[in-house]
C-alpha cells in the first residue's frame, strides 16, 4: 500500500512540475451505504483499481484520485511542512487534483431484502451548467458467502462508465491537418448592337473579361482538444478588362463620333501566416482551432476554423481612350487595400470513436461558392492519441 501512494505522490508532483494539464483527470467520490455498510467499506478501493486499469486501458492519458488518495497526499505533506521541507508544488497539485475534469460518483449499497446496488456516474466538471455524462447500475441478491456476483457488478459499472465515454474526446488527438482551397473564375461577355450616325452605319461594341484565381494553402496542427496552431499562404490574382469600341460616341448632343475605351483592373495579394488576436492565459495564440465530434453511431465530424492575418491587396486600374474626344493617357491608379481569408469547414461523418488511436481520411470537393467562383478543397488530417 505504501508503495502505491510513493508512486502516486511521484506521479502527482511530476505533474504538477511539469505538464499537469495535459492529463485528464478523474476524481472518484464514494459513498457506502444501506444495510452492513461495514461489510462492503472496502469496495471504493476496489472499484477505483478496477476503474482506474479499465480506464488506462483504453485512455493512457488519464489519471485517477480518490478521496483517500488526497487524503494520504494531504497527511503526508503536513508531516513534511513540520520538518521544514514540505513542497509548495505539492500543495498546489492536491489542489489542482480537485479541480478535476471528471467526477466519477460512486454508490454501494446493500438494501432491505438483500439487494446489493452499485451506482456510477461520471460528471464533467470543466462545462457549465455541470450535468450526469454518464450513468451506470448493476443489481444482484447480496450474498456473505460469495464475492462472485459482487466482483461482476463492480466490473459491469466499471466497463459501462468507460464505454460512455467513446463520444468524448478524454486523450486528445493530435496531428496535422492541410486544406488546400484553389478558387476560379473566367467569364467572357459581349455586347454588340448597330448603330448609326454621320451618315454611317456601324457596330457599337463592348467586352468585358474577367478571369479571377486564388489558392490558399493551410497547414495546421491540432495541438489540444480544441486549439491549433500553424501557418497559411494566400495568393490571390484578379483580373478585369472592359474593351469598348463605339463608332457613335456622344461628344456631345451635336458632336458624334468614333472612340475606343480600355479599361483593366488587375489585382493582387500574397499574404503569409495566422492571425493571433486570440489569447490564452494572456500569451497571444494562432486563431485556429480544430473541434472533434462524436456521434451516438460510431462516426464523427471535424470542425476546422482558421483565420489569416491582414495583408496588402493591390489594386492597379488602367485606362485608355482614344477618338475625336474625350481622350484618356494617364498612368495607373495605384491602391492599397488589407484583406485577410477565413476558413470554416465541417467534414464527415467518418467511421471512428474515441478509442481508437489513429484518426484520417482525405478527400476533395467542388463546388461553386458565394461568389460563383469553382472552388476545389483538397483536405487531409491524419491526428493520434496518447
């Protein structure tokens, strides 16, 4: 028994020295009650071992305290604080110990008529309003004689506990994510109709060109349940051209005549990295996240939002005219613009729950976007778990 709480007292310090928050956490709160509450105290213990193994079997980042594991840790450190070499770090990871993420309500009872009932219930506590996650029971007649039935609901509450969890993300999956969004569009229009003035016939006509292409390339990782980092490239080119040929332009009511007009509008940007207007314990971090959601049928989706920092969008307009009047020659109009590129995507549902280690898939999509632009995504994510 000693040995068990050396290491616990071990791991509990090493934690707290280091990456306490990476662990998830379970604290188990028993209570024994009903008939021959003497007989059954020992079986918290038991339970919180069995618990504890089923658990690290399928999540091996988790940790487990009890009541009497705190206890002991709390009894042990006060005799070292009297002999001066108590550890403030201790102290402080008993304390974060109960801010734990999970709460795991454990209940055994013998009732009237020799009914032995095991209750379990597992509560996050990290979520507001905190409500039952999962709940668990198993019933059988309570027998002195045999430990059998008894070892059988303990393990059935222990194994349905830690089934309940195959929609919650206990061990975070981690890993990169890319997404490679390339975006087109061309259209050609002409306007073409007779006219006549001058005592001449002719073709007023006009055609606008417009050929548009973006491509931007996310590389993300999923460093935590929800949180992300990585780095993005965006380049955008745009082009517009209107050329414009009018036989009978109107100089004025009683001048016409012949005038060409060319105008063209190119664009462009080339934008590097992640916003960081997010923060996180006061450290700016990359807004990006990634969210996991598991469903009730063995599937889930992945959520990837994601958000640039602001660039320079140029801008250059040219314009030339040439005809008896209204002649243009000026050199191009410069402007500068700040753009920056979003990304919100849902992908699924993919076969895969909680347990397993290893998350992938990848796959392309076309479609036609708010701005009647082709757009084409190329995706792939491939996270692990602890």
């Amino acid at each position: 028994m000693k040995t068990r709480y050396l290491v616990l007292f071990i791991l509990i310090s090493t934690i707290a020295c280091n990456s306490f928050a990476q662990k998830t956490q379970f604290y188990i709160k028993s209570t024994v009650g009903g008939l021959y509450p003497k007989e059954i105290e020992g079986l918290p213990t038991y339970f919180a071992t069995l618990f504890d193994n089923y658990l690290k079997e399928k999540y091996s980042c988790t940790t487990v305290l009890t009541t009497s594991d705190v206890g002991y840790l709390l009894g042990w450190e006060r005799q070292r604080q009297l002999l001066g070499s108590g550890s403030e770090e201790t102290i402080k990871s008993i304390s974060d110990a109960l801010g734990v993420d999970y709460l795991v309500s454990f209940e055994v009872s013998v009732a009237v008529g020799e009914k032995f009932i095991v209750n379990g219930t597992i509560i996050p506590m990290r979520v507001k309003p905190v409500f039952p996650l999962v709940k668990a029971s198993a019933y059988s007649n309570y027998s002195k004689k045999s430990f059998d039935q008894i070892d059988a609901n303990l393990k059935e509450v222990a194994q349905k506990l830690i089934d309940g969890l195959k929609k919650i993300e206990i061990c975070p999956f981690k890993g990169e994510i890319t997404v490679k969004v390339v975006s087109t569009k061309k259209d050609d229009q002409t306007e073409q109709y007779p006219v006549y003035c001058n005592g001449i016939d002719g073709y007023f006509k006009k055609t606008t060109t417009l050929d548009n292409y973006s491509e931007i390339d996310w590389t993300l990782r999923k460093v935590a349940r929800n949180s992300s980092t990585g780095n993005v490239k965006i380049n955008i080119s745009e082009e517009l051209k209107i050329d414009e040929d009018n036989p009978c332009y109107e100089c004025s009511p009683q001048k016409q005549g012949h005038r060409s007009f060319i105008e063209k509008t190119t664009t462009y940007a080339d934008i590097k990295g992640l916003s960081t207007e997010s923060e996180s314990k006061g450290i700016k971090i990359d807004d990006a996240r990634c969210y996991l959601t598991f469903l009730d049928d063995g599937t889930y989706t992945i959520r990837v939002t994601a958000a640039s920092k602001q660039g320079d969008k140029k801008t250059i307009k040219e314009m030339s005219a040439q005809g008896i009047c209204d002649n243009i020659n000026e050199s191009p109009k410069k402007t500068n613009n700040k753009i920056d590129a979003g990304l919100n995507e849902i992908w699924g549902p993919f076969n895969g729950d909680t347990q397993d280690k290893i998350l992938s898939h990848k796959d392309t999509i076309t479609r036609t976007n708010a701005a009647g632009e082709e757009e084409t995504i190329t995706y792939e994510f491939n996270l692990t778990r602890d």
